[in-house]
C-alpha cells in the first residue's frame, strides 16, 4: 500500500510550521508520530497534498516543571513519557496509561500531542487528560491559546483546533501527594484500542474519599468525564452499594458504538466494571 | 512528484537515494537499497515483520517516510551478526531454540530483540512477551521465540541457558 503524493516539510520552529499550515491551508496536515495518519494515507483514507513533519522542531519535545505543573511537549513519544521518572512519581497514571498504549515499536514513534490532538475516541490520554484536570496550548499564526482538555473534544475527529493551529504542548497539574489514581482498560489484545476504559484520580481522607475524578475512553464519540459517577463516591468509602451507583451513574452518559469489540450493552457493561475496578484499585494506592 | 535527495547510514555504511517523499522507509530499503530481509508483512502497522532499528528505537518502517529517515542510524536484519560474520548471540538463539517456522517474522523479530536487550540485558519471560508484543508470528506460539531470547540474554550475560522446566 502506497500512500499517494504529497510535498514534504521540515520546519524547524512552531512559527514556520504555524506559518506553512496557514499558507498552505486545509490541504496540508502536521505529521507527529504518523502512528494513525501514515495508517490512513497507505489506505487513502487520508489524501493530504502537503505533510507538516514536527520532526525538526526541538522546543516540542521534552518534559518540564512549570510551578505545579508537568509541561509535555507535544512531540513527546510514549516511550519517553515511560522514560520519565518525574512522570512516574508525579503522575503514576500516565506512566500505566502509557504502557497500555498499542506496542513497544509504536511508542517510540507515538506522541503525546497526536495522541491527545487527533480526536480518536479510541485513544487513551484524552480521558486521562481530562481526569487530571490538564489543558492544551495551542498556538496559529494569531497566537497561543490555551484550552481546557475538557473543553477540547467536540466529536469524533472533531476537537477545539482552529485550521492551521497546532497542538504544542500538554500543561498537567502534579495530583496532590498521597493521591490514588487507575487506568483499567480492556482490550481484545496488545495494540487494540480499548472495548471500555476508565480513568480514576483521587484522594482518601481518613478512610472516605474526598475527592475524585473519573474519565472514560472509547464509549462516546468523545472521552468523556463522569461527574455523576464521581460525585456519588465523595464522602464514602466506596462501599458496595457506592460502587454501584458509581458504575450505573458512568454507564447512563455511555453511548458506545456497536462494534467488533461488542454491541452496545456489553460495552456500556464492561465499562462499568472497568469504573467499578479503577476506583477499588485507585482507593487502595492512595495515602 | 519532485524527488528528495536522502543520506543516512546502513548497517555501518552511508547509503544515499532519490525518493519520493511518499516512498515508504521500507520499500526504499527493500527496493532501493536491494535489502530485502527486511519483510513486509500487514502493511497496516501491526505486525511487525518490518521492523528496523532506527537511531536506537525499534520501528515500524512500513509507517515512516524514508525522507524522515534522513540523516539517521539504521540497522536491519543485514546488520545482525558479528563484525567477523557469525551469527550474533540472538541469531544463535533463534537457531538453538528453533525460534522460528516459516521464518517470515524472524527478521523483525531479532531486530526488535536486539533492542530490548540493549535496553534490558536480563529480561524477564514476561518482560520479553511485552518487549516483543508489536510482533506477529502465526508459527511457533512464540514459546521457542521467548526461549530464543532468553538464550541470547543468558549468552550476552555469560551464563549457561537453563531452559525453564515445562
């Protein structure tokens, strides 16, 4: 399979990719990991005439602190972002999250920014973003702007990006110390995107939870956060019945599509379980 | 299409071409560079078959350009064995432990071990079944894959292999 033909950029600053998107128009795409777009040009399902590689840009790579923040550049791979011992003691979730993500050669390639900007429900950092609470900037030739990730996602493939805007780097605040967090994903097997995933951030105060933030991966159009489901768990100690109203409260905003992974009530079931799961497992890390 | 002058080094030696930037990383080494034990399996980013080492990742090149590979460090299957032209510790290992069938996967394979063994020199058998999960074999169960690995990191390390008892 052989992609078709298009003209190929290396910028190597924000402001000349920025320049060429909006010179260039909406026949021309930014290249990051190329680990969902190149899939889709060999099946010419994408047929961009000009590819922006973010390849030659290094102010978009790397992780820094930024006062109570992780600042990710967007061109950071997962492979990376599993590298990082600030990742893995700050924000453990990332660094599970991170490994559930399709295979070892894809996370050398796969970034965080295409992950987060692509708008594939299936993707996994989308909901774990919006679970902790991270935001985008998003910088075009009018500027930089920064946008909430619960904000960010409109529809499938359909996110806050203005044409000619890129996605440049993922702002995450450090969860407090002593936090609980859990990425339950099922999955058919090792690279597929999850049948139902759920994302859980939370903290514990003397045996009860105090507070709590749940994401879901791949049961809408978009990721979702369930604000139901999190609140019915403030205030207990996440006791069966608890547990329960939290699933049913996250399984009422599901509308997942029927698909190989299964028809739509054993998804909505299975995601459930997996809330259920990621706030038991969640509960018991947290300090 | 105008086409791109691209350099970078193969197996040790500098190789330079005219592609196209649609070319893909794989068919410029496969057909260009009359490499072909790289293979082309799913085509679609699954199997692994095409993976080579690139700069010291494992990846894919049926999902890069070969424009991207620009300027870069890239060994494949050709580059496997030792300078004097024996089989590599892994090679040896794939060969001891019949850690192949038809052999079409065998190439991604090696290259994606040998960088799981740069990078973690003693394994563990589960570590090796995640290291080598972007890699498809529809032969051997992978059992004698792992064993094939597991020799490697034994031999690497200097130690005698102790197959694990069945």
């Amino acid at each position: 399979m052989i992609p078709g033909s298009f003209s190929y950029h290396r910028p190597a600053s924000v402001a000349d990719a920025v320049k060429l998107l909006s010179d260039l128009g909406e026949d021309a795409r930014p290249l990051a990991g190329g680990h969902s777009l190149v899939p889709m040009m060999k099946l010419r399902l994408a047929t961009p005439a000009h590819l922006i590689d973010l390849h030659g840009i290094a102010a978009l790579r790397g992780i820094s602190r930024s006062g109570n923040n992780l600042v990710i550049g967007a061109m950071t791979t997962q492979h990376e972002l599993l590298a990082s011992e600030d990742v893995a003691k700050a924000m453990p979730i990332l660094h599970e999250a991170a490994l559930l993500i399709a295979d070892p050669q894809v996370r050398y390639r796969g970034t965080i920014g295409g992950n987060v900007a692509n708008g594939d429900p299936g993707n996994d950092m989308p909901a774990l973003m919006m679970s902790l609470g991270a935001t985008y900037r998003l910088e075009g030739s009018g500027g930089a702007r920064d946008v909430a990730a619960a904000d960010f996602y409109q529809g499938a493939y359909f996110t806050a990006l203005e044409p000619g805007e890129i996605l440049t780097s993922v702002s995450v605040p450090v969860p407090a110390a002593g936090h609980g967090s859990a990425y339950e994903k099922l999955k058919r097997k090792v690279g597929d995107y999850a049948t139902a995933a759920a994302a859980v951030v939370l903290t514990m105060a003397g045996g009860k939870v105090a507070t709590c933030s749940i994401g879901l991966t791949n049961v809408h159009e978009t990721p979702l956060l369930a604000t139901d489901a999190a609140k019915a768990v403030i205030g207990t100690s996440l006791d069966a019945a608890t547990l329960k109203k939290a699933a049913a409260a996250a399984e009422a905003i599901m509308a997942p599509a029927a698909d190989a992974r299964g028809p739509v009530e054993y998804r909505k079931h299975v995601g459930g379980i997996m809330v259920t799961r990621a706030l038991q497992r969640a509960a018991a890390k947290a300090k | 299409m105008a086409k791109t002058h691209v350099t970078m080094k193969v197996n040790g030696a500098e190789v330079e071409g005219l592609v196209e930037p649609r070319t893909l990383l794989v068919h410029f080494i496969r057909e260009n560079l009359q490499m072909t034990g790289t293979h082309i399996g799913c085509e679609t980013t699954h199997c692994g078959a095409c993976t080579v080492d690139i700069d010291g990742m494992s990846v894919k090149s049926c999902t890069m350009f070969a424009v991207q590979a620009d300027g870069s460090d890239i060994t494949t299957i050709e580059g496997m064995a030792n300078a004097d032209g024996t089989l590599s510790a892994l090679q040896e290992g794939f060969r001891m432990m019949h850690g192949l069938q038809c052999g079409f996967c065998t190439p991604g394979m090696i290259v994606r071990a040998h960088r799981l063994l740069k990078e973690n020199a003693s394994p563990s058998e589960a570590e090796i079944r995640m290291g080598i999960s972007g890699n498809i074999c529809r032969c051997t169960g992978y059992q004698n894959i792992v064993k094939a690995i597991q020799y490697a990191s034994a031999k690497i390390n200097g130690v005698e292999f102790q197959e694990a008892a069945e």
